[in-house]
C-alpha cells in the first residue's frame, strides 16, 4: 500500500467514521486536527491513526504547513475530508497508480456532491479536484477554497470521490459558509491590496485548470450584482434546474454565500 491519507478535522465525529471506513486499505492514515473539543481525536486513534494538531490560521496556511511537517509513510498522499468519502472504484484507481511509473505529480479527482439523497450532478461549480499528489510537490494558495498549485505535470484519475457537505444539517452549512465568506472578503481586499495579475484571456482560454479557476474568480469579483450571477450561472447556464429541488435549493443557497462575501467586502471598505 504505496498511499498515506491526509485528512483535515474540526469537530468532526459524526463524519469521521464513515471517512476512516472508505480509506482503511491504507496502513498510513494521517488526522491533522485544529483542537477539536468532541470525540474526534479518540475515534481516530482508535482506528490506529496518526493525530497532529495545529491551531488553524487560514486554509493555504494550514494545508501547507501539514504538508511540509508531517512525516508520511509513502511518497504519494490522498487528501480528504471528513464528509468526503473513497468509493471502491476510485481505491483501486489510486492504488493502481501508485504502483505506476509515472511522470505526473498529482491527479485530478471528480467529487460528487450529494444534498437531499440526490447527486448535484450539474449544479456543481467545479466537479475536479487535486487530491492525490506526492506532498514535496504539492502547494496552496488563497485563505479560503485555496487553489492546489503542483510543481509538474497532472493527471486525472477514474473514479469518484463522494462528498456530503449538508451531512451536519442545513444550520451547520450555513455557520460555516458564513466563516468562509469572511476569508473571501479578506481574501478580495488582499488581492486589490498586492495588485495581483487578473488576465480575461486567462479566465477563459488557460489550459491549467487551477490557474483557469484563478482568474475566472478574479473576474467574477468584478461583477456587478454578483449574487444573481451566481444563481443563473450554476441554476440555468449549468442547467442546475436538472437536479430539481435539490439544485434549486442548492442555487439558492450558493447566492446567499456570495452576498455574505458582497456584504462583508463592503464593511471591510468602509462602505457598509
């Protein structure tokens, strides 16, 4: 077994479990915690994993300092949540790959949201993600929803990876997305502050995904009424209505996040 696992907590008992279950293949399970105050860190050492803590900070800060400190077992790492979970056929994937001789550093994963009992299957702003890498080759960047950044060539892999992102309730998705609103306010005004680059031909013609997906919210911050754009981009321009209630609600939602961002970038301004 050539994969360690990394997986970031905070109070995830309820969660954990399930998670633990869908990597056990792995002899390397690594749980990098921020201080949870429930059963979190007892649940994972009773699965025999290894537990750090580290008082977190912001997302890129986090994700990188874990990776440059913790000692893994294996050369390449899978990433995952608590609420996300390995599906047999993307196991098999990753194992197969470790074994391969390759020139890739990391590989993209398509995550299937689930809300209500259904599959978001259109309404999803972005199905792929870098979760498999080897960890000295692997860097993020942003203070919330941080952009993976690999030193080399990525692949894509088979497979699924499943996510429940509404497994704590409709209360806990909301008190968390509204933590993550104030990272993007903060993460809006840094950006204006360091002048960083914003290239339109980028947004639309960069073959790198996760440099695409840069400049793509650099565009989209400079949008008016940005709450409505975001419902008609993921509901009818994604065909979000497809996924029925589940993706109407979702929808809505989603432009809720985006006006706590709109709302708290203006306070940070002055202009609230």
């Amino acid at each position: 077994m050539n994969v360690s696992i990394l997986i970031l907590t905070k109070n995830e008992q309820k969660d954990l479990p399930g998670c633990l279950a869908s990597v056990a293949w792995s002899d390397d399970i690594h749980l990098y915690d921020s201080f949870s105050t429930d059963d979190t860190v007892e649940i994972a050492r009773r699965a025999g994993a290894t537990v750090t803590q580290r008082v977190f900070d912001n997302w890129a800060a986090h994700q990188n300092w874990g990776l440059q400190n913790i000692h893994f077992k294996h050369p390449w790492v899978f990433y995952i949540d608590a609420d996300e979970r390995v599906t047999p056929e993307l196991r098999d994937a990753i194992l197969a790959l470790a074994e391969a001789d390759t020139p890739n550093v990391a590989y993209r994963v398509q995550r299937r949201d689930f809300f209500m009992g259904s599959w978001l299957r259109h309404v999803q702003a972005s199905p792929f993600f870098l979760r498999l890498f080897r960890p000295e080759k692997m860097r993020y960047e942003r203070l919330v929803n941080p952009v993976s950044i690999a030193d080399g060539p990525v692949g894509q892999i088979s497979g699924c990876l499943d996510h429940f992102p509404f497994s704590k309730g409709i209360g806990h998705w909301i008190e968390r997305h509204n933590s993550y609103s104030t990272f993007e306010a903060q993460q809006i005004l840094a950006n204006k502050a360091a002048n960083e680059g914003f290239s339109l031909k980028k947004a639309f013609f960069e073959k790198d995904f996760h440099k695409r997906r840069y400049h793509q919210k650099e565009l989209f911050y400079r949008l008016p009424f940005r709450p409505l754009v975001k419902f008609a981009l993921i509901y009818f321009a994604k065909k979000g209505f497809l996924d029925g209630y589940a993706g109407l609600t979702y929808s809505v939602l989603q432009s809720i996040y985006e006006y706590f961002i709109v709302l708290k970038s203006r306070e940070l301004n002055g202009k609230a």
